[in-house]
C-alpha cells in the first residue's frame, strides 16, 4: 500500500488507505489552512456637523445662455405674467410658449436640452394676443403620464381662450373660448392671466380685471370634460372677487395651484394666491370643488409685497408633486434700489408660513431685483429662484438661488444669464421636473427690443450613488480621533459598484485590539441632489464584526466630511446593524448632501478586537439614501500572521500517522448482492481537527471521494462507490462507469473527544448523519460541523465512523479494490 503526501501552499493532503481480502479502499485527507471568514464594510462619514448652506457648486462649467427668438412681442407685459411660459418633459425635449412680433402665440421646442432653438416660433393661434399662460399635466400631483400642455390667452378683445398642445407628436387644437367679449372684464396687457389642473383632472383658468375685479364679473372657470368643447367650461363658483375687504384694490397678480386630498382638503380643491399691488398684500382663497365655491374672503400671508405696475406680476407658483406642498416667490420693492427682495412662502397642513428670502435685501444696499419664478426639483424636493437683480433696473443680469433643505436655507447669486448687465424681465422656470430646470426671460435693451433667451438652471436627472470616485476611496488609518486624513495611514483601496470585484486595502495590516479611522467616499453621479436624513437613510460597513475587525469589536463616533461644503445642521450616529454591521445615519435637523457629481466623506473610529483574522474578504459598502442603493466590491483586508485550520489522522500521541488505514471486513464471492463492513477512526488512526483561531465562525469536515467518477478499483474488475440503483446492487445511468455499488457513511455513531486542549469542549460540535454516497446528489458527506459558539482555539478527534459498502452479485474477488478518498475542514 503507498503513501500519498502532497504539500502545497493551501492544502496539505493525506493518502489513508482501506483494505481487505475482498475490498479495500483508500481515503486521502485535505487538510486546508483557512482563515476565519469575516466581513469588512467601510463606512466613514467625515466632516463638520451643523454647517448651513453657505455655498453652492461652482458656475465655470455652467453652459451659456441661448437665444430661443430674437423677435418676439416688443410689448413686455404681454410676457411678463405670473404664470410659467416653458416646458421641459424630459432631460432633452423642452419648450418654449410666447407671443411672437405678429401677436401670435408659438412655440419653441428644442431636442438637445435647452442648448439649440428654431429661432422662430410655429404657430398655435394667430390673432392679437396680450397675454398667456401654460400648465403641464405633470405638474399636477398624481399625474405620471400625462404628455399635454395646457394654454390659456386673452386678447385686446377680452376673450379669454384655451388651447391644448400634445407633447406626444407635437400637435394642438387652440382657440377655444372660454369667456366671451365683456364676460372677464376689460382685459389688457397689464392683466394677468392663470391656468392649472386640479388632482382630480379638472382644468382651471382665471383672470382678473386689472381696473375693476368686482365688476362686471371676474370669473375663474373650471372644465371638468373634453376642454376642446367651449360649453364644457363653466364658472368656478362666484367671481373670488365678490367686493369684500380686499377684493375691491385694483391690479392683481395672480397664480392658480392644486390642492392635495390631505386632512384639510379634498382632491379637486384649488389654491387661488394673489399679490395685491394696491394694498400690498399676497392672500389666498381657496376653492372647495365639491361645494363648488371659494372661501368667504382673501386671508394674508404672513409677509406682503408692494408690488410695482411697472414690474408686475413678480409673483409665481409650483407644488411639490411628492409631498403636495405649494410654494410661491415674489419680489417686494421690485424695482426699487436697496429694498427690493426676493420672498418665499410654503403652505402645508392647511396654513401658509415664511421661507427664508432667497434673496433678502440685506444681501446689499445697492442691487434692484425686477422679477422671480420658483421651480422644484420633483426627484429631491429642492427648490430653485430665478431672479433679475442689478445695479438698476435696466441693467442687470439673471440669477438663480436654491435650497436643499425646504427654504431654510439659500445658495444665492448662481449666474444664468451672460453676466453683461441688460434688461432682463418675464422670468419662468418651469414649475417641476425630473429631468431639467430651464429659465426663460427676455431682454429689453434698446438696439436689440425684446430678445427671449433661456438657459438650464439644473440638469437633474435622477441621483445616482456611486462608490467609484476615481481615487483611493476607501481607507484605514491608526488614528484615535475624527480628523479627516490625520494619523497614520494604513491601506488604501479603490472600490467598484460590483459587489462580486474583490479590491485589496494595501498595504499594511490590521493589528489586534488598535483603534483606527475607517474613511470612504460616497459619489453622487446623478443630476439631483441626494440628501441624507434619518434612520431610513445610512450608510453601512457590511461584516465589520467578526469579520477584519475581530470577534468583538469597540465601535467609536462617527463624522461626516462635507467635501462640497453644503451639508446642513447635521450629527452623526454610528450603532451596529444587523449584528455585525456598522451603521452611519444621520440624526441632525439637516441634510447631509451629496450635490449632483459630488462627493461626501463618512468616517467612524472603531477598536479593533484581540482575534484579528489574518485575512478577510468579505467586508463592503452599501449606501441607502433617497431611496437609492449602492453596494461596493468586497474588501480585502490583511490582519496580523497566523490562524489555522487542519485536519489530519494522528495516533495516540498526535503525531502524524505516516500509512493511515481502514480495515474492511472479508467477503467471498456471491451470486447474490452483499454488504461489507469497516470503522473509519480508531485510537492508532484518529481523525483529528485542529482550530488555532483559524475559524472564528465555525467550521465543517466532510468526506468525498477524490473524484465523482471514482470506483473501486483493482487490476481486475471494478465497482462503484456512488450509484444508488437496485439499492447500490446493480449499475444505473450514472456518468464515468457501467458497474454497481454504493458507501454509507455515518458518523453519528462514531466518538467525538477533545483532543490536547485541557480547556475545550466538544460544546456546539455536532457530528453528522447516516448519508450515501448518490452521484450528482450527494457527493460530499458531512462527518463533523462546528458552530462560531464552538471554540477558536482548540482541537478535538473522531473515532469509530461507520462505512458500509454494497458489493454487487457475481464481484470477482480480489485483495487489492482501492478507493481514493478526501477529508475537508473548511472554515464557516
């Protein structure tokens, strides 16, 4: 009988052979060397906690500002109105509504984002227009597929008319009248004009006479059919301007919103918000559409405007399609060096309250602001100013501000325009959008009459997280304190977004029981703001815990590094999750956030335990934020030498048995099928396992043969090991060989001891079950398996396994039937 003995570098492997007079088998044992398995997620969060926003991503790269018509109405207040004027449904298509040089109301569209025109606008109706005002289906709440734009438009005439334009095959049936001559007042330029949808799908539009709301009759009107048909239109209850308290000042701005079906009001309700010029007052009523009538009288907002019959019609509206919030901007002192500013209001929960201005006066003693237009960001919630200021009020430039965290706080002064200080009037930004924020606005200047001009206030397609930052993203350093990049720094690594990429943490290794600074940075590649707040959102270091860390760990405090500057009031909780996970959230009263292409740094500190696996490749990132999750490759980290895990066959004195063997008992020929018998495991030849912080997580040893298509072998005929048919008797259709035969294996009737270890237990050690060996079923067999309760230092042995193997009818006998076998400890 030989001896097998190979050495490689991971596998140490044991011939062991059994043997009779009849057959004789032959087991070889694997013992493999294997680490502990444990997982390493990083997360850190670095920074400062509880900066407002006081800065924004730069303007360089932001492109230039584009001529859409260079001929459009020279008449401003025909453009300057409350309503929105542009369009955007999706990051490429949007357009442009305006009354052109001829009176007509067009339209623009451009495919590329904002960034090309027609240059001349196509037709919807011709006629001589004085005023216009548009409404996306998207821009109701609820509404996800809706592809229309809806117009409203008055003349000279006082007709007040609709036309409705499908973004889906750009066409459009217009000129349907709403109110006839003399119904809406006297109507002119200097009137304003509004259109909106309400969440139950009715249409609604409004004016306002500028001279006389009260008489002889103001109407809003609603449609709740095809719109296309005039008698479809009816009065929205009785004129809101019914001559009561405030409703008798001349010259209103106006602006129609959808309410939400919330506690306080009913799907359909409608918001109706005007800026008095004559009392300087912004008021509201609201429109109850199942009692089909407005409330009894205009109710302030908290903080007015005087507003300016030059630069009217400052005010503008959006709601929130998400959370159902509407905000309106207005200017105060439009127009006026040294007060004018912009102001802000949100109403929720049935009250309206102040924002913060995103543009107070106190800014600077000097600048005019002329005119502003809000819009949202329907992916984040983040809201956005388009304002005019300059030195006067015919030269100045258009400026956008934004909030990432609902108004309290405000980046101002981001240039739109071409920064040459002209006449800049009429500004809109669409009211939501997914995609893109773009601005429009005109300029008066006098060798040019009125140029309309636009430009991308945020390309904001969806956030997108990413841990591929371009660097070395993720590190440890030997540090005891929450300082982005201090101490010394241990490894480094660059992750992936394929969690199934393994990356190394080069160069140096972890020790046991040493406190460090784990740091990551976390990319925002998308074109919306991602914002971190509350438990629901976190970053996770995966496998930290009995993983590279050790069985153990101390977790430390946590940071954020806020690499764009524009984090809010924020704290950082680090705590473990799931067990051995460590968790990074958010529990400040403002955001953490990650600007479109930016970056955001998380650290924590963490203690490492006195079992540091020699090696661990588990451990990653996840990032869940804004309901957005990304998962890194796994990290490999490197800890102090040492740790095994062996299996081999020793004697009384564990020491190596050079020529292990399993004795099976005799058997003669037969004409019948016949079972021999042996003991796998005896005290000269024990099976032993030996776990020297190798498996901190527990282990398993099993048996299989060196091959599936392995058989008996002899220098005569064979038989098989692995083919169940006939009970193992006869041959079936398994792979390799045309002979019967089968091995059982049970070694819950074998010894399980503690081997040299005086302070281990055989505890949460569990030997395996009677199992056959079965061809592409069962092809390894489970003799022991440890638990992580199971002890990480020690070692046990195994005596006394049954093994049984049926002899087919009619086996020529012979004393050399041989089977090559394996034994395997791998660690859990």
């Amino acid at each position: 009988m030989r001896i097998i003995f190979k050495k490689t570098a991971a596998v140490l492997i044991i011939a062991l052979m059994f043997f009779s007079d009849f057959p004789a088998g032959v087991f070889e044992d694997m013992a493999e060397k294997i680490r502990d398995r444990n997982v390493v997620d990083f997360l850190w969060q670095a920074g400062r906690n509880g900066s407002v926003v006081d800065s924004f991503r730069p303007d360089a790269a932001r492109a230039a500002e584009v001529a859409i018509d260079t001929t459009v109405n020279t008449t401003i207040l025909r453009h300057q109105k409350s309503s929105k004027q542009n369009v955007c449904v999706s990051d490429t298509v949007c357009y442009a509504f305006y009354i052109d040089s001829d009176s007509d109301v067009v339209y623009q569209k451009s495919t590329d984002g904002g960034a090309s025109w027609g240059g001349t606008g196509t037709d919807i109706s011709v006629g001589t227009w004085v005023a216009l005002a548009v409404w996306y289906d998207r821009w109701t709440p609820g509404d996800t597929t809706g592809t229309l734009v809806h117009l409203v438009y008055f003349s000279t005439a006082d007709d007040l008319t609709y036309a409705v334009f499908n973004t889906s095959g750009d066409t459009f049936t217009a000129n349907v009248v709403i109110a006839s001559t003399g119904a809406q007042g006297a109507l002119a330029a200097a009137n304003d004009v509004a259109i909106s949808k309400g969440t139950d799908g009715d249409l609604y539009a409004a004016t306002v006479d500028a001279t006389a709301p009260t008489s002889p009759a103001s109407f809003t009107h609603k449609c709740a059919g095809t719109c296309t048909t005039a008698s479809n239109w009816v009065s929205a209850g009785s004129n809101p301007w019914d001559g009561v308290g405030d409703d008798t000042d001349d010259n209103h701005a106006i602006t129609l919103l959808p309410l939400p079906d919330d506690a306080t009001h009913d799907a359909g309700d409608m918001m109706l918000v005007s800026l008095d010029i004559a009392d300087g007052t912004v008021e509201y009523k609201v429109y109850d559409d199942s009692a089909n009538s407005w409330s009894t009288d205009f109710t302030n907002l908290p903080v007015g405007a005087t507003d300016s019959t030059t630069y009217t019609h400052t005010l503008s509206g959006a709601v929130d399609i998400v959370s159902g919030n509407l905000y309106v901007a207005y200017i105060h002192n439009a127009g006026t060096a040294n007060t004018s500013e912009v102001l802000a209001a949100k109403y929720t929960g049935g009250a309206w309250s102040s924002l913060t201005d995103p543009w107070p006066d106190t800014t600077d003693g000097t600048s005019i602001v002329t005119d502003a237009s809000i819009g949202i960001d329907s992916n984040s919630g983040d809201l956005y100013v388009v304002y005019s200021r300059g030195a006067s009020a015919t030269a100045n430039d258009v400026y956008y501000a934004v909030s990432i965290d609902d108004g309290a706080t405000w980046s101002i002064d981001n240039l739109l325009s071409s920064g040459t200080d002209r006449n800049h009037r009429a500004i809109s930004i669409n009211s939501s959008s997914a995609d893109r924020l773009f601005g429009t606005y005109h300029d008066l200047t006098a060798t040019t009459g009125n140029d309309l001009y636009g430009n991308t206030v945020a390309d904001i397609s969806v956030q997108d997280l990413t841990w591929v930052t371009g660097a070395a993203d993720f590190e440890i350093w030997t540090s005891s304190v929450l300082t982005w990049d201090t101490g010394t720094l241990l490894c480094s690594g660059t992750l992936t977004d394929t969690n199934t990429d393994t990356i190394s943490c080069s160069s140096g290794s972890v020790a046991n029981s040493t406190q460090y600074r784990v740091q990551v940075v976390l990319k925002n590649s998308g074109g919306s703001t991602s914002k971190m707040k509350g438990s629901s959102e976190y970053v996770d270091n995966v496998a930290v815990k009995a993983g590279w860390a050790g069985t153990n760990p101390t977790l430390g405090t946590c940071g954020f590094n806020d690499l764009g500057s524009d984090d809010g009031s924020t704290t950082c909780s680090a705590a473990w999750n799931a067990t051995n996970d460590v968790r990074i959230t958010n529990t400040g009263t403002g955001n953490v956030a990650i600007q479109a292409a930016g970056n955001q740094g998380f650290m924590y500190l963490i203690t490492t335990d006195s079992d540091v696996p020699s090696s661990d490749a588990t451990s990653y990132m996840n990032a869940s934020i804004d309901s957005i999750s990304e998962d890194s490759s796994k990290i490999t980290i490197s800890g102090p030498a040492g740790g095994t895990l062996t299996t081999d066959i020793v004697d009384a004195s564990y020491v190596t048995v050079g020529s292990p063997t399993v004795a099976m008992n005799t058997a003669t020929f037969n004409f019948t099928c016949q079972t021999v018998t042996g003991s796998f495991g005896t005290a000269s030849q024990q099976i032993y396992i030996n776990n020297n912080n190798g498996a901190n997580n527990g282990w398993t040893l099993t048996v299989a043969a060196q091959a599936t298509t392995n058989i008996w072998d002899s220098a005569g005929t064979d038989y098989d090991f692995n083919d169940p048919t006939g009970s193992g008797c006869t041959d079936g259709g398994d792979a390799g060989d045309s002979v019967g035969g089968q091995m059982t294996v049970d070694p819950s009737v074998a010894t399980l001891a503690v081997g040299q270890c005086g302070s281990c237990t055989t505890a949460n050690v569990s030997k395996g079950s009677s199992a056959a060996f079965n061809e592409g079923t069962t092809d390894t067999i489970t003799l022991l398996s440890a638990t992580a309760a199971s002890d990480d230092v020690g070692d046990w042995k195994l005596t006394g396994v049954s093994i049984s193997q049926k002899i087919p009818a009619e086996q020529p006998a012979a004393s050399d039937y041989d089977i090559n076998m394996v034994l395997t400890v791998t660690a859990n």
